[in-house]
C-alpha cells in the first residue's frame, strides 16, 4: 500500500527501561492488524525485541521499527532501548522521527529515563507526547502523575485521554467519546455519569491550550468559550509542533486498553515530515541512513526518505563513501520481519539490504544532487575494559566480529592499543560491554574475558647525568667497537626525544651521529623504572672515540644504549601520570556527593561549578587511572541523572605511593611474561 507524505508519522517510544515502550507498540501491532497475537516481553515473543539478547534479558538494546496502518495513516514506531547503555540507539532513532512519546508508568510517575527523554527531546527540538502507562498496575493513579508533569513541565502538559474512574474504559477528551477494549477490538461507549464533570473539566483546559497555540482561535475561544472538535485539533497540532503544549494519554497496553486514542492522537496532533524543515516531497531523491542491522538475518540499511521519492530501481551515490550503487530490493521493516516494496514516498522509512559500503549516519542522493545531512551525534563512550580472546590465537576473530556489530551499533569503539598492547574496547557502560561479549560468543563463536584497560604512563628524568657507552666485541673476523659519552637532562619542548651533538676532534665521526640517535630513540622506547617511554628528555653525545676497522652503526647504536642504561636511572627518574579534564553534569543535590568522590577517591581537583536549570555543571582536573569505574558509580551515586565527559590534557608527575605500585604492577607483570 502506497501512502501520501501528508499521511505519513514518525515518532519514537523513549523512556526508562521497563516503562512499556516494547508492550505499547505490541499492542500498536495488534490492534492494527499487523500482527494476530500480542506477544509479550516475559514471553520472548514480542515483534520489536527479537534479538537473542533481548529476549534473554528482557530489555530493548536496539531500536526497531514497527509500521502500523491506522486511520488512513501510516505510522512508523521507533521502539528505542530505555538503559543509558543503549543511548546511541535513541540518537539514532531521533535522527528519523517528528515527534517523542515518552512513557511514565501510573505507579513509579517520572523516572530517571524520563526525564533524560525529556532533555533529549527539548534539545533536538522536537514535538513530545507523554504516556502514562500500565494503568491496570497495582497503586496506579493516572491523575496523580498527570499532577506530577504539571508541576515538574509547566501548564504546557495538557491530558487529551484520561482513564474512567473505574479503569474499564479511555476517555478521549477532544473528541468527547469513550472506548472500551476487547482483544483487537475497541467499542464506544457513553462517558459515564461518574466521570463527565472530571471530563468536561479537563476537556476546558484543553480548549485553553488550543487556544493559546493560534491568534485566531484564541479569538474565537474568547467571544463564545467553547471550540469544536476541528479548532481543538488545529490548536493542539500547532501547540505540539512548537511544543508550546505537550499532550498526556493513558494506556494499559496490556488489555489494548488507550491504543487506539493514542493512534489517533498521533495522526491528529504529531506534525507528518512534509510538515517539519529539511523535508521536500518535490526535491531530488535524497535520504539518510539512521541505523544498520546487521546480524544473521542480513545487513539492511534504514534509511528516512528525505527528500524525492525512493523507488526499487534507483541508483544513489553514498556521499561519504563516494560510490553510486544500485539499490535493487526495497523493504519495509518490521521488526526483523521484510516485506517487499516497491517505492517509498518523502518522509517515510524503507530498508535497503546488501549495501556493504554503507555506514549509520550516510547520506544518499541523486548523483547529480549536492546534499548532506549531519552524521548522527553519538555521545563519546566513557567506560573502557581491556578485551582478549580466551583462547589465544583468536585475537582475530574478536576484531573481526567486533567490526561487525559496529555497523549496527556505532555508539561502541575498540582501540588497538600499541603502547598498552591491549585491545580496548569503550562503551556507554558495563551493560553494553556485557551484550557485546555475549553477541561475540553467540554469533562468532569467541569467548573473551575483561580486563581494567592499562593505563598509558610516561618516564622521565628530573636530574642532569653525564654517562659512558663502550661496545667492544672481538671474538674472531671483524669486530665491533663503539665508545660514546652522553649528556642527558630534562627538556620542556617538547615529547619527543632532541638530540643533539657538541664532539670536537673528530673523536666520533659524523657519519656515526645518526646511529647514535637512532640508538637512543630505541632505547627510549622503554624507561628504567616501569618500562613506560620516557619523555622529555634531551640527550647531547659530547665525546667518543672509534675504531677505523670495527666501528660501525650497530657498534654505536649499542654504545648510545648503553650509555642511556648507565646515565638515566641516575637522573633522578619520574613516573608521569596522564590528567584528564572531567566535565560532570549532576543534579543540585549530589554536589556535595561527588566533590567529595573527586577530590578524596579520585584524587582530582575540582576547578569551578555551573549551576543551571536544577544541574550543576562541576569541572575538575583528575588522575585518568582513578576513572575506570566512574560511569557505574556515578550512576550509582546519581540514581542515573548524572552524566560526564573525560578529555586527556596533560601528563604530570604522579605522587610517590601511586608510581610505587605502578613500578611493583611492571615488575610483576614482567615476572608473568
């Protein structure tokens, strides 16, 4: 079925994790047909969790898409994961709807994750909806945490669906009706006696919020106090759109009970794309790529039809990768289910498959087009574990499934550190580090095991040496001679080693003067105290003296180390440490908290604080060594509210406790090898 752009939605189910997102779009499927049973999250049977991990734990940590055709619309569910781990799928999922419901469940009222969706949402600027969910819950109380957005978001926050006193029935306040659910079935009933005046009430509040959206109707609200259907469906589409007014709906989506008042709230109130910037249904075809699956099914690319309409036939040139491909195969996505299409018209979401050079975050157009949207803004992952194979000779094997699931999660990075020699992979936090070590063994076949990431130290002198290098070997045919004296001291230029030389006479030929430096740049590779590059160091060969027959570059390459083993543990050395700058926003009353943590756990020095809007913005100076933890205890310290940000800038002299054990971890670990 083709739709026109004007009848398209696009919005995406945010929230804490277990508020209902999955159930709610469940149910969407099952009212609208698209599916003949609802499954459920406790049943591993739901269309939208279907990954092996999300079943087995019971949590969304992809976004899906669920399409449901209501009305004469159709409308693109985003299902998106409620843990903070998985927050790159919500920035993905952003990237491609007009509006956010966020769900608040009847019994817990405005948790942590909801108020992170709120943020995101205000901060993308766009069009929000709440749900208050799992109304059949036990102390449940709709009203109570209608009450509780109010107070927390302004008058802005306005019911356009409110639950019967006695919860078997949805009132739909705009319309003036009431439903009750039975299956896949919704019947209208009278608005009960017990509940018109609670109604009449809320529905008068909802003519004022109308209202206030449009100069006209604010008119004609004053002159007669009272709009009809149609003028408060006009003023709540326009409040949303400039999220002057945030509507509520109920729903107990178990029972199906709400679904089909929230539909239409969605067609009648959330802006379709065509009405939204960027979009042009008359432009060349153009579309982004939002998110990449990629898993035993296949890799398909989902993409949102930006501008033009997308047709099976089409070839489209991947701005970043430069390349024009073919698309073949268009589909319709729901959840890991394909159904081939034949087009997709602007503002709508279709899926390419077997697009290997295509990544989350392309633009694809008409080769003749000039257009490119902003990749997705992915937040810098904070939680870092070393990652090995348990089997050696696998490293390989990690890698390479690693970069698979990286074209379905960009939100993850792994590092192949040299200095550290350790595979880092960096997260949002333990719980995405955990799915992707599982989803390694479960679809490549490799167990790993963690370690706290290495931290990269440097060496350095603080005294001023002057050392001796002699290399004599003879034993039969040519020999080896090479005989140098050094000066060693600190310098402030700059890392890398300066080398430089002050030799009268001739007592080591010119020709020698490379192999010397050479020599010491090697040596310098590993300091005397833990093995860590030593750093800053300026090294002056002032004397030698050669053989003409035995000297040659290896002779004084060996010369110049060995002067730098003599000279350098005499030169007073030092074990810096790398400083990171730690940005960490924190609600109001958990100042005191984490000042407390960065300067006596952590070390750290608090540099100022910001206060805004309830948070404080702290910055601080702190050890990268005392942060491998930070994002699970900053969480545990905040209940979730707090966030940060780590930027290494500096590396400075680490106190003597801390270089001492850094020194007893080389030794030791040189004693394992």
């Amino acid at each position: 079925m083709s739709y026109e752009p004007k009848n398209i939605r696009n919005i995406a189910l945010l929230g804490h994790g277990n508020s209902g997102k999955t159930t709610l779009a469940e149910s969407m499927l099952f009212l609208t047909g698209a599916v003949d049973r609802q499954g459920k999250v406790t049943d591993g049977n739901t269309v939208c969790d279907y990954d092996p991990e999300e079943v087995k734990r019971q949590i969304t940590v992809s976004l899906s898409v669920a399409p449901v055709s209501f009305g004469g619309a159709k409308i693109n569910v985003l299902d998106c994961p409620g843990y903070f781990d998985f927050a790159g799928e919500v920035a993905c999922a952003l990237r491609a709807v007009e509006a956010g419901v966020i769900l608040v469940t009847a019994k817990d009222g405005i948790s942590v994750g909801a108020e992170r969706a709120w943020k995101t949402l205000k901060a993308a600027n766009l069009p929000t909806l709440f749900c208050i969910s799992k109304l059949d819950e036990e102390h449940g109380d709709f009203h109570a945490v209608l009450s509780a957005l109010r107070e927390k978001y302004g008058s802005i926050v306005c019911p356009v669906t409110a639950p019967t006193s006695d919860g078997s029935a949805m009132i739909d306040l705009v319309h003036n009706k009431a439903f009750k659910t039975s299956g896949n079935k919704r019947t209208e009933i009278p608005i009960p006696d017990a509940d018109k005046s609670a109604a009449e009430d809320m529905r008068a509040e909802l003519m004022e919020a109308a209202a206030g959206a449009d100069e006209e109707l604010m008119e004609k609200y004053f002159d007669a106090m009272e709009l009809d259907e149609a003028d408060i469906v006009k003023g709540l589409k326009l409040g949303v759109k400039d999220r002057s007014v945030i509507p509520v709906v109920g729903s107990c989506a178990m029972s199906g009970l709400g679904t089909g008042a929230i539909l239409q709230a969605i067609i009648d109130y959330v802006p379709a794309p065509v009405d939204m910037e960027g979009i042009d249904p008359k432009g060349a075809p153009a579309a982004f790529v939002f998110k990449t699956v990629s898993d035993q099914f296949g890799k398909y690319s989902l993409m949102k039809v930006m501008s033009g309409k997308i047709t099976a036939d089409l070839s489209l040139r991947n701005v970043r990768a430069g390349s024009t491909d073919k698309l073949g195969r268009l589909y319709t996505m729901c959840g890991k289910k394909t159904t081939e299409t034949k087009e997709a018209c602007c503002g709508d979401i279709v899926a390419v498959g077997k697009m290997d050079k295509w990544r989350t975050g392309d633009t694809v157009c008409d080769p003749k087009a000039d257009v490119e949207y902003p990749p997705v803004d992915i937040a810098e992952p904070v939680y870092s574990m070393a990652i090995a194979p348990k089997t050696k000779g696998q490293d390989d094997k990690v890698g390479t499934g690693l970069a698979r699931l990286g074209e379905e999660d960009i939100s993850f990075t792994l590092v192949n550190n040299g200095e550290t020699h350790q595979m880092v992979l960096s997260c949002a936090g333990d719980i995405q580090v955990d799915v992707l070590c599982a989803k390694l063994k479960s679809r490549f076949g490799v167990d790993v095991e963690l370690k706290p990431a290495k931290v990269a130290y440097r060496e350095k002198i603080k005294g001023k040496v002057e050392a001796h290098g002699r290399h004599k070997k003879q034993s039969g045919g040519s020999g080896q001679f090479g005989d140098v004296w050094i000066r060693f001291e600190p310098q402030e230029e700059q890392d890398d080693l300066i080398f430089a030389e002050e030799v009268f006479g001739g007592s080591v030929p010119k020709n020698f003067f490379p192999s010397v430096e050479k020599g010491l740049r090697n040596a310098v590779q590993k300091g005397v105290l833990a093995g860590y590059p030593l750093v800053g160091l300026k090294a002056t060969l002032y004397d030698g003296s050669y053989h003409p027959v035995d000297s040659n570059d290896m002779a004084f390459q060996t010369a110049a180390r060995l002067a730098y083993q003599d000279g350098i543990p005499k030169a007073r050395p030092t074990i810096l440490e790398p400083i990171g700058l730690l940005m960490v926003s924190i609600p109001d009353a958990n100042l005191g908290d984490i000042m407390s943590d960065i300067s006596s756990k952590r070390r750290g020095t608090v540099l100022g604080m910001t206060a805004e809007d309830g948070m404080q913005l702290v910055e601080a100076e702190v050890p990268m060594a005392e942060m491998g933890s930070y994002t699970i205890d900053l969480r545990s310290m905040t209940q979730g509210r707090g966030s940060f940000a780590l930027k290494f800038i500096r590396y400075e002299e680490a106190p003597g406790n801390v270089q001492q054990k850094v020194i007893e971890e080389a030794k030791a670990a040189g004693e394992d090898e």
